[in-house]
C-alpha cells in the first residue's frame, strides 16, 4: 500500500497509469486493481484525491432521465446509478432517495415537460409522472407561488461525494495501486511504447495511460498529438443554507433544463443542509473557483422565486466548482490504441453518478489496446464512515461509545463530530494533508459556526497527527 507526497517517483515503469485523482480518475484506478498483476499509478497534482470538480459538485446520483437518448453518457448514467447505490450500501455511503420535481413557472416550460417525460422513457426511466399544481404544492407546500406543474423523478437522489472518491481510493491503493500525490503532469510523450510523464517530482513512465484530468484533459491530450475537444470551465457557485432550512423541502427542485445545463435547483443534501445553485458561467480561467457578488446576487434572485423562505434562513458557506464543459453534448472518452491511450474527457455534473460505468468502459479500451489483464479477483470490501445525517452517527450509538469513549468526545459541535472520528481520519490509509482535506472526511469545521468554536481544536488534533 503505498501514498507518496514527495521525493522521486518510481524509476520502473508501470502497466497503467491514471492522470487525475478525481471521482473518475479513482474509479478507475479502483477497477483496473482488481487485477492482481497490473502495476497501476494514479498521479494527481494537489495534496489529496477529489479536489477538483470532484468536492464541488450538487451530490445528486442522477437517474439520467435528461440525459440525450443513444449518447455515450446516457448509457454510463444509468448503468453507473444502478452500480454506485449498489456499492453505496455496501461501503456505508450515505444516500438518500428523495426524488425531484421538475417545476414548470411559465407556459413555455409546462408544454415541455411530456417531452422530457418521453425522454425519460428512452432512457430507460419510466416512474416518473406529471403533476399539476394542487399535487405538486401538496408535495412542496413552501414552494414559491405561480408554478404550473412539474414533472415527478422519484428515482433522483443525493449522496456524499467526498466520501466516493475517496473509496474508490482506498479499495485501490489497498490492492496494490500506488497514489502518487502533488504530482502536476507538466508534459506528456510516447516513445517506443512507453509514456512518460514529466512531473516536479520527476519523471513516471507507464505502457499504457488514462487521461482523467478533468479540466486539464485537453492540455494532455494534445501534448499526445490530439485536438478532440477544448475545455471550457464553467464555473457554479452555490449557497450552502443552515440545517434549520432542511424543512422547507423535500424534494430535489429542479428547473427546466437549458443548454447550458440543468439549471439553479435546491435541494437538500445527507449532511442535513439545503443547497441553492449552481451558476453556470463559462470562463477561460481553469483555476477561477472564487465566489462574486454578482453571481450570488443572482442565485438568490432565482432561489426567492423558488423557495422564498430560503432565503429567511442563515448562509453556512458558498462554494464554487468549475465542470470541464466541452463543444460537444457527450462525453469525451476514446482509445487510441497505437498509443495504448485512453482519454475520459468532458465529463460533467454526472460523472460522479457515472464514475463506476465510467471505469468498465475505460477498462475494456484498454484491453482493446492490448492491455493484458489477467484473471480478476475481488476487492476488500471497504466500510466508509458515515456522514449523513439519516444514518446513525458514532456518538448516537451507545455500544460504540462504550467500547470507545472518544466517539462520545466531541469536538466540532456544530457538525457533533468526535475526537474517534478525527483520530480515524488522520489515521487512514490516505490521510488528509489539510484541515479542508480533514473537513471532507468527517465534516469538522463545515457546521453553522465554519470552525469559529472547534477550529483550534481540530488544527491542534491535525498538527499533532502530523509530528
């Protein structure tokens, strides 16, 4: 098992190595380690896995029932939603099935909600059902006045993202796949059948390579001799409101979609908050994760329409991800066997949905340049702590604190996070490099107060892990 975050990489090549440590880059690396015999290298540039568009996202596990009929992505969408609630349950991910609503405001977006239904069908999604105004505000009595009808998707939930990639991650470096971290990829080539990708950290040569590197996939693929897509970073802020929101809906809420994507929604998320976004603003800055006034002006314009009461409640925090839109309406993701090189590029808000689709599919490519494989085995079965708010939490289960008294010890109120849970998480086979890293782990610091009561508490907890 083996984390790296400095000094040289390895000087031997490896069979496979994945550029990008997000919720796909991770997902793969974790499926192509159920074969015993690959030497496989997952090379990410920041400190930790999921620290792009991965840890800031909506966290809703799509159903796919918007998604273009006969497209790539529609098809990994939904067989990727089966697979992650599957392995959710399995690995104690939190999730939560409570459906959305795709609410009609105007004439324009009513006509169009059969149309979406019939969608919905061709994608293989055939519960959802037409509303009309008496049952929709009967389903979302908070719901701003003037909608027409919705269109009823029980099938879409919300999940714990942070808590995906980093599965994916462990189950991976657990069977043997070595996580090289702070490791940018500067420069890509291929000679006489080998990769070699030039790092601060010096070079790392690999057989074959995935190009999982999200908003940087394009740069890579060109340094390989390819022009298939130009990433465009489209950034969403979002507005994370207070627990005491969590009443106010039930429902993920949707907008008519448009194409710029699926629109501003709320919704409420397994850490108990309520969600307001996201923005959809096309940049050139692949690095321009910073919130402005001006779009959470607007995000509150559009949430007072929706759900007026909202913005009653308090504001725990603002985000902003940037999603590694392209040109084209599909996903990105091809072989070029001359190379042995598989490149996963433009996957968008649904990738996390689609991450363990996503990662057979680039599996089998790679066979089909050649990759010998050989005989597949299980994994260890991973068990996740648990960050939702519907499920148990450490300090709620008396047996667990008898047994430990430092998961009945708490140290972030706000979130009731104790000192067992942080203790885990510094101990963890990847642990985190950072309070944020820490933060996503167990959620200390992300609570009402930001850290203001437990963040000398927790940095003291961190610092000490790291002596």
């Amino acid at each position: 098992m083996t984390v790296t975050v400095s000094g040289h990489l390895p000087v031997e090549p490896y069979d496979v190595a994945i550029v990008g440590a997000g919720v796909v880059g991770c997902a793969i690396a974790r499926r192509l380690a159920h074969h015993p015999g690959l030497g496989i290298a997952l090379v990410e540039a920041q400190d930790d896995v999921g620290q792009g568009t991965s840890k800031a996202n909506t966290a809703i596990l799509h159903t796919g029932f918007d998604a273009v009929p006969g497209s790539l992505e529609a098809r990994l969408v939904r067989e990727g939603a089966r697979e992650l609630a599957a392995y959710a349950a399995e690995s104690g991910i939190p999730v939560e099935r409570v459906g959305a609503l795709l609410v009609a405001w105007d004439e324009e977006q009513l006509a169009a909600l059969p149309r979406l239904a019939e969608k919905a069908v061709r994608n293989e999604c055939h519960d959802t059902r037409l509303l009309g105004p008496a049952d929709l505000y009967a389903r979302e009595p908070h719901l701003g006045p003037g909608a027409l009808g919705a269109l009823h998707v029980p099938g879409e939930s919300i999940i714990c993202p942070w808590t995906t990639t980093l599965a994916y991650a462990v189950q991976a470096v657990r069977a043997g796949a070595d996580l090289h971290l702070n490791a940018p990829v500067a420069h890509a080539g291929h000679t006489d059948g080998v990769h070699r990708l030039d790092t601060p950290r010096g070079p790392l040569h690999a057989r074959r390579l995935v190009n999982a590197a999200g908003l940087h996939a394009d740069t890579l693929d060109r340094s390989l001799g390819h022009d298939d897509f130009t990433v465009t970073p489209r950034r969403g802020q979002l507005v994370v409101h207070d627990k005491f929101a969590r009443a106010l809906v039930r429902h993920i809420l949707l907008p008519v979609p448009t194409a710029l994507g699926k629109g501003v929604l709320v919704a409420p998320t397994v850490y108990g908050n309520v969600l307001l976004g996201p923005t959809a603003e096309d940049l050139d800055d692949k690095h321009a994760t910073g919130s402005t006034a001006e779009g959470l002006r607007r995000l509150r314009e559009q949430g007072r329409r929706i759900l007026p009461a909202l913005l009653e409640e308090e504001v725990t925090a603002v985000y902003a991800g940037l999603r590694a839109a392209t040109e084209h309406d599909d996903y990105r993701i091809a072989a070029h066997p001359a190379q042995g090189y598989v490149t996963a590029g433009g996957i968008r808000s649904t990738g996390l949905t689609a991450s363990l689709a996503i990662a057979e599919h680039v599996t089998g490519l790679l066979a089909d340049t050649g990759l010998a494989l050989g005989p597949r085995r299980p994994l260890e079965p991973v068990r996740m702590p648990n960050l939702g708010e519907a499920f148990p939490r450490p300090h709620q289960q008396p047996e667990r604190v008898a047994a430990d008294p430092e998961y009945g010890t708490l140290v972030c109120h706000c979130e009731r996070v104790s000192r067992g849970e942080i203790r885990d998480a510094l101990a963890g086979p990847i642990p985190p490099r950072s309070l944020d890293g820490l933060r996503r782990r167990t959620r200390a610091r992300a609570g009402r107060c930001q850290g203001s009561f437990c963040g000398a508490a927790v940095r003291a907890l961190f610092e000490e892990a790291q002596r």
